[in-house]
C-alpha cells in the first residue's frame, strides 16, 4: 500500500506523492534555545525522526532541515538574568539540546539553521511583502496585515472572526487588527547591542515567524514536501508562516503539514505553571534513553501521550522483552537486505505507511518476539525471525544494541563477580544444596541482578528497579 498521511490543512489522509520523485524536502521546527529541552521537543522529535526513517527505509532521498531559534524576547530575558551574552546562553544550550537528541537517537538534520544566519533573507522576505502590500509600519515596527491575506485561518480552518473569538487577542496599540503581527520588531534602547540589526526599519530583530519563512525557502525552495512541529505551532506559527510565504510568494509553503499531539502528564497538560514539567534530562535519570524513545513510539504521534513513571516503567519492561527474544542473537557482522515480502515485514510496513502507525508497528515487534522464543534455539528459523526483529526496530531507532549488554546495563555491579555468584549458584544445586542456591539468587535480585535460567544455562539482566 502507498504512504498515506494526515495533512493538517485537509485535515484528511491522502497518499504521498512528493514533489520530486524518490526525493522529500522535510522542514521541522525546531528549538528555542534558552533552555534544556523538555520532554515535549522529545516527543516531537522522536516522532519526525521515525518519519524520516520511514521515508528512508522506503527508498527516499530525504533533505531534513530542522531550525533553531537563537533569537526571541526570551532568550534576551534569559540572557540578561543570566548576566551572559546571546551568544554564550545560546551556544551553551545547542550543546545541551544535541547532547540530549544524540542520547535519544536522532538522526541529525542535514541542516540546522540559525536565525540569526539569516537575517538577511528575513529582510528580503520584509520587502517583498511590503512591495505587495502585505506590510506596514507601527510604533517603528513593521507588521503583517492579516486581512488582507484571504487565505489566513485556514491551516487552523478558523476565520479571523472566530480566531479572534478563539484566542481572546488582546488590541494592541498601533495594529490595524488584533491578529496582526510581527516581522520586523524594532530594538529597544536597553536590549543588547547583539540583538539589533540594521535594517531599511531601522534597527531591530526579525519576528519569531519570519525566520522560519526565510530559512525553508532558502533551503528548500518557495514549496517544499513536508511541513512539521507540535500542535502547539499550528496556530499562530504555522498559520503565519504561510501567509508570509504564500503571500510573498503566491504559492503553497508546503505541500503537506504534519502536527504531533500534546504531552499530558498524568492525565494534565504538561505545563510550568503546573509545576509538572520535566526535561530530557530529568526522565533520563531514571530511564534508559531508549526506554524512553520506546514509550514515545508507543502512541500515535497525532495522538495525546500521558506521560508518568507508571508508563515509563511498562514501556522498559516491553522493550525489554523484546531485547531478551534477542539474548542469543549476536549483532549482525554485516546487514543484509530485509525482505519486505516476508508475513512480519509486511505488516510492519502496512502499519508505517498508514500514517507512520508506530503502535501498530510496535505489535508487529512483540508478535514477532513471540515467533523467536517459539523457535527452536539454534535453528536457522530462529536466526531469521531475530534478525527480522533486529532490522525492523532499527527502523525505530531500538533494538541496536548487544541484547545481553542492554539488559544487564542498567545494573551496578561487577558483572565477573556476578558471573562468579551465578557459577557458586550452579555448584550448590549440583550439591542439592538448594537453599544455598536461593539465597545466592536473593542477594543478587537484592543488588538489581534478576537470573534467568534456560537450556542453555543462566544468564542475567538487571532488575527494573535500577
């Protein structure tokens, strides 16, 4: 079956048919880097990378540009309360924010603008639309006319009546309408000096929404493919972004907009103000990176995701079974075409072209799991179904790494002396000495060592609780 998706602005599937055959121009919006990312931009994140993957794995040539925003009234006020330069808090958090994506797996962009790298194009961008009648000056800055764009509301499938009723926009002084907004915004005497441009405006910084305007057209041409981000942006951001682009430009921005679903956490949108608020960093000091990817691809990315502990520890233990199917299965010395025809393929692929379903593509993993610890041990089926599995989480980001090591990682203990306890373990069964045996085993579940035993010996891995 064809890739389907669900395009937000038709708000139905329709089947993929990019621009340019066997090649996908992909833009996603990034990060505004003043802080640590939360789990919001992981589940984003995640969410975009499987999709590229996807896209990949069926044989496109994806161009992937992902932005970051080193540039708005927050970093500024971030900055300054820091007593730090923009460029100093900025560069610091590209560092932490990579640091955390690497950990999750991502694929790195092919390209990762920077705002402030194109201000130029931004300011090309104001003039244009100025000479087409879709900017004007305000209290020194220089604004976009929303009525005057008959195409505004649509990404939302509101009209500016019922956004204005929608949004309860406040009127600011100097905007013909309330919805209005900025692209050009003058400097303020107090700001840093390294916030203010020179422009035709005067000096002053580009409005958030005009730098990704700018920077997809740069990069990927005036109508590209794939359009992406939370739900969060699809109003106002995305909603701005194509009227200055296909206001500019006089047509689509993207042929095809993608929005992935809320994070609540138990049950309540995460917020700050609620105090319920958690970075990458704070979940992975608790759970393996890939635990934490695992539990994101468990949800539709369209879909709201409850984020708790309670989820997070179900989600370790399924991937985890899914590495023990794996435990005598060596990583592959060389990969090896995946045979797409094959019952578990298949239907792996049947779920991803329906709109990227990774919990249906996840099913197909534990179906297959159970296929591989049915299979006799040693048998040339068994070593197919597990390199099937291998290959088919890989297209997940999962599954990469050496299954005993995985599932003994999480353990701090000396793995020779585990080996040694397991080895006396043996010994006093051998003696019949079988409380001796049982309280070997206890004290090593004691220090977060779980024993498996099977016709091939005992093995190990560390209890879920470390």
């Amino acid at each position: 079956m064809p890739l389907r998706i669900h395009d937000t602005l038709t708000r139905q599937l329709v089947d993929f048919v990019p621009l340019t055959p066997g090649q996908v121009r992909l833009y996603v919006c990034g990060m505004t880097v003043y802080d640590l990312c939360h789990i919001g931009h992981a589940r984003s994140n995640v969410a975009f990378d499987v999709a590229r993957r996807w896209l990949q794995a069926t044989g496109y040539a994806v161009t992937h540009v992902r932005n970051i925003t080193d540039i708005d009234d927050k970093i500024i006020r971030r900055a300054v309360e820091n007593s730090e330069s923009i460029r100093a808090l900025t560069g610091r958090m590209v560092v932490a924010m990579h640091e955390d994506f690497d950990r999750l797996g991502l694929l790195r962009p092919h390209h990762e603008p920077r705002a402030t790298e194109y201000v130029p194009q931004m300011l090309a961008l104001v003039s244009k639309l100025e000479d087409r009648g879709l900017a004007y000056a305000a209290d020194g800055d220089m604004l976009y006319p929303v009525r005057r764009f008959k195409g505004y509301g649509k990404l939302s499938g509101k009209s500016i009546d019922e956004l204005h009723a929608g949004e309860r926009v406040a009127v600011a002084h100097g905007k013909d309408d309330p919805l209005d907004f900025v692209l050009w915004k003058s400097s303020k005497p107090e700001e840093p000096d390294e916030v203010k441009w020179p422009s035709p405006y005067g000096l002053g910084r580009p409005g958030w929404h005009l730098e990704c305007s700018a920077m997809c057209q740069a990069l990927l041409g005036d109508t590209f493919d794939i359009h992406g981000g939370g739900a969060d942006l699809q109003f106002p951001h995305h909603e701005n972004e194509i009227a200055q682009s296909e206001g500019a430009n006089g047509v689509p921005l993207a042929r095809l907009w993608m929005h992935n679903g809320f994070v609540n956490v138990d049950s309540e949108k995460m917020s700050k103000s609620l105090g319920n608020f958690f970075t990458i960093r704070e979940v992975l000091a608790r759970f393996d990176a890939q635990t934490l990817r695992f539990f994101l691809l468990r949800t539709h990315y369209r879909s709201p995701l409850n984020y708790s502990d309670v989820h997070l520890q179900d989600a370790q233990a399924g991937l985890r079974r899914l590495y023990t199917a794996l435990i005598d299965a060596p990583l592959p010395a060389s990969t090896e075409p995946l045979n797409w025809a094959a019952p578990a393929p298949a239907a792996f692929a049947a779920a991803m072209n329906n709109d990227f379903g990774t919990p249906d593509a996840v099913a197909v993993l534990f179906d297959l799991a159970a296929a591989v610890n049915r299979a006799e041990p040693g048998s040339s089926l068994r070593a197919s179904l597990s390199l099937q599995l291998r290959q088919l989480g890989g297209v997940l980001g999962l599954l990469q790494d050496d299954a005993l090591q995985y599932l003994q990682g999480a353990a701090v203990v000396d793995g020779a002396w585990v080996q040694e306890q397991i080895d006396l373990r043996a010994q006093a069964k051998r003696d019949k000495q079988y409380a001796q045996a049982d309280a070997i085993r206890q004290a090593l579940l004691a220090k977060g060592v779980v024993l498996k035993d099977g016709p091939s010996g005992t093995t190990w891995e560390a209890s879920h609780g470390h």
